[in-house]
C-alpha cells in the first residue's frame, strides 16, 4: 500500500520491494479535511484488494483518523505504525481478534530450544511452530534497528494476538532498560508466557521490570503467570547471578550471551569457549543453588552442525537445560544433544523401580542387584526419568 505524495508530517512503516514477503508499505499522511484517499498497490488486489481495503478503514477509523490518504495482523500493524509516526491515533490501539490463548506456560516446562524470530519481519512468524522448537522468542533488542523498535513493537504485539504457535512457548526479548519499559507497555497486555530481560548485571534490573509486569496484569486483569529468564551478558551479570535468580519469584531461568560476555571480557568467543568455562559454569551452579534453569547462550554459526553437537553435547553435560537458536536446522541437533540415550533411561528406570520397592517394603536402604544404590544416585535418576517423559522418550 502505497502514497503518491508525502508531507513532512507522513508516517511510514514496514518492507518494500521483490524479498518483502508476509509485509507491506504504508505512508499515511494526514490532512485537514476531505475523508480518507486510500490508494493501493499491490499484486494480490485482484484476490484480496477489497478486504485489504476494507481492514485499512476499519484500522485507521479505530485509531480515531478521519481526515489521511493511505493507502490482517501485519496490515493492522503497519497502518497503525505509519498514523502513529505521522502523530495520528495517539494513544490508540487497532489491534487485530485475538485467538484463544494456549495454556499457561509451567515454571518448570522443557527449554531445550528457543528459536530466535526478528521482531521487525512478520515472514519468519507463521511457520515458526512447525519447526518444532521449545519455544519461539519474538526479538525486539539486537535483531531489530533502533529506527523500527517503535514498529516491531506493535508488530510484535499484534502477533501474540493473532498467530497460533502451537506448544511453543511465547517469550519477547525485550530491549534494555530503560527502552524495554516501552517495550511491556505494549506486550505484556497480550499475555505472553516469558519475558526475556537482555544486559541484566543487578537484581535492581529484574526487581524494576516484574513490578512493571505485575503493574500492567492488574490494570489489564490478567491471572496467568509472565515468567521472566534474564540474560547475563557481563563479567558483573555473571557474578551477581545468584541475587539476580532470586530477585523475583518469577524468574524460572537464567541464561548467558556469549557474544556481549566475551565482548566485556576484551577475548575471542572460540568454538571451543574455553574463554567462557567460568562463566558458564558459575551460572550453572548459581541457577542451581535457587532452583531455577540454566540455559546455554547460542552456537552463532549455522552451518557447522558437527561443532554445534559437541557443543550442546558439552552444554548438557556441564548442567544446562537448553540453549537458543537462530535457525530452524539447529533444532533438532540441539534436543537430540539434551536427550538422555536409551541406555541412561533404562538404568535410571531401573534404580527408580528399585527405589519404590524398597520404600514399600518399608527398607531404609537401595540396592540394585549387588550394589548399594546412595540417596543422591536416586535423585538423579527421578529428575532424569522425568525429563524423558517430557521428552516423551520414556
């Protein structure tokens, strides 16, 4: 959707040209009088023209504009976005129906994978589910120009709205505070299920951003949990993880980025990130010590499957629970590297088995054939018994 004239107080928004898919370009311009001109090009207007239409009325007259020439979640977002930057609409919402919500998200649910969708590009968001990744993370920080943060937010907003993610969990990454206050003002009234908070170095950062949460699910009456996972991404991140875990009851994870930790560091981020031991493993034992999850930061190179194997391999192994991604090809590496083998379930349902039988014969002790099996051996068994159930490998 196209204009043939813009004035100095004309809004634009979204993608033009031959590689936009699943976007359009809207200017508005506003005008004194004279009603709506509405001028639209675009290849699809022999099948879908009139709708298009009709949904570019409805949303400019819900946005209070009665005097523009401008010209279904996408088109609501980018005419809303173009009315507001030309200073139409103020204050107003054109929010798309919204869809039933799935169900609420568990504090301790599987995290395996997180697949990463730019928040400025609507392409990469209706089959994002089919990828089968644990969850999906609408991306309002690093993925999305400064300029586009005001667009990719209503954008971002109107797909919790709109698009049905399956069993995803539905988190948003927003920016840094103080911009991502901006960023809640406009997503948490979708409910979505977690909220990562990005550069997190004090507890006063998680303490700041779940009393903006609880703050906006009072006025907009949502019951359901809005988990948060922050991101440490500094040497000072990494040292007060501990406070920051426990700095709201809300939080269920915490997670490290490597390419900001690194960058702090003054080092090279290697494939093999012996420069990140320390830290990865400080957050490990911190996430454990308070009993929330430890999530591994992401394997920045897409093509190399085999390094990105030993590194989930090496990632498990060291306490973490997942780690992102940011291309659909990494999932299935990644949640096969996080899955127990056949062999560890079979033994570990066995000393579980054993376990029950002595506890109904009323025996204080565990034994497996002829070995005496600790009270710790146990414990690990249970949560690794439990996590191939999730997994729906056992």
């Amino acid at each position: 959707m196209t204009v043939e004239e813009k004035s100095a107080g004309a809004g634009e928004a979204g993608h033009i040209g031959k590689d936009a898919r699943s976007d359009l370009h809207v200017a508005v311009e506003p005008r004194g009088g004279g009603g709506l001109d509405i001028i639209m090009e675009s290849r699809v207007a022999p099948y879908y023209g009139n709708s298009i239409l009709a949904q570019a009325r409805h949303v400019l007259e819900v946005l209070g504009i009665k005097h523009a020439r401008a010209l279904p979640f996408v088109i609501s977002a980018r005419i809303e976005a173009a009315a507001k930057r030309a200073g139409l609409g103020l204050g107003r919402k054109a929010s798309p129906e919204q869809i039933t919500l799935p169900e609420p998200s568990s504090r301790d649910r599987l995290r395996r994978s997180r697949l990463y969708l730019p928040g400025s590009e609507p392409k990469y968001f209706i089959n994002a589910a089919l990828h089968g990744p644990d969850a999906i993370i609408l991306d309002l920080e690093d993925s999305v120009h400064h300029a586009e943060k005001d667009a990719a937010r209503i954008l971002v907003r109107n797909t919790l709205r709109a698009v049905d993610f399956g069993k995803c969990e539905r988190m948003v990454r927003i920016n840094q505070l103080p911009l991502g206050l901006e960023d809640l003002t406009e997503i948490v009234p979708e409910s979505p299920d977690l909220i990562l908070l990005p550069k997190v170095e004090r507890p006063e950062h998680i303490a700041e951003t779940d009393r903006m949460i609880g703050e906006l699910k009072s006025r907009y009456g949502i019951t359901r949990p809005i988990w948060l996972m922050p991101i440490l991404e500094s040497a000072l991140g990494i040292e007060n993880a501990p406070a920051i875990g426990t700095a709201s009851k809300n939080v269920v994870a915490l997670s490290i980025g490597l390419e900001d930790y690194t960058a702090d560091l003054g080092v090279a981020k290697t494939a093999e990130g012996r420069e990140s031991v320390y830290a990865r493993t400080r957050l490990v034992n911190a996430a454990k010590a308070v009993g929330v999850q430890a999530i591994d930061s992401v394997f920045g190179d897409v093509g190399d499957m085999g390094n990105l194997r030993t590194w989930a391999e090496n990632s498990c192994a060291l306490g973490f629970e997942g780690m992102g991604c940011i291309h659909p090809a990494q999932i299935p590496v990644i949640h096969e590297a996080f899955a127990p083998s056949p062999a560890e379930i079979e033994k570990a349902s066995k000393i579980v088995a054993a376990f029950e039988e002595a506890r109904q014969r009323g025996l204080g002790v565990v034994s497996l054939g002829s070995k005496m099996i600790d009270p710790p051996v146990v414990e690990r068994a249970q949560k690794l018994v439990e996590r191939a159930k999730k997994m729906g490998r056992a």
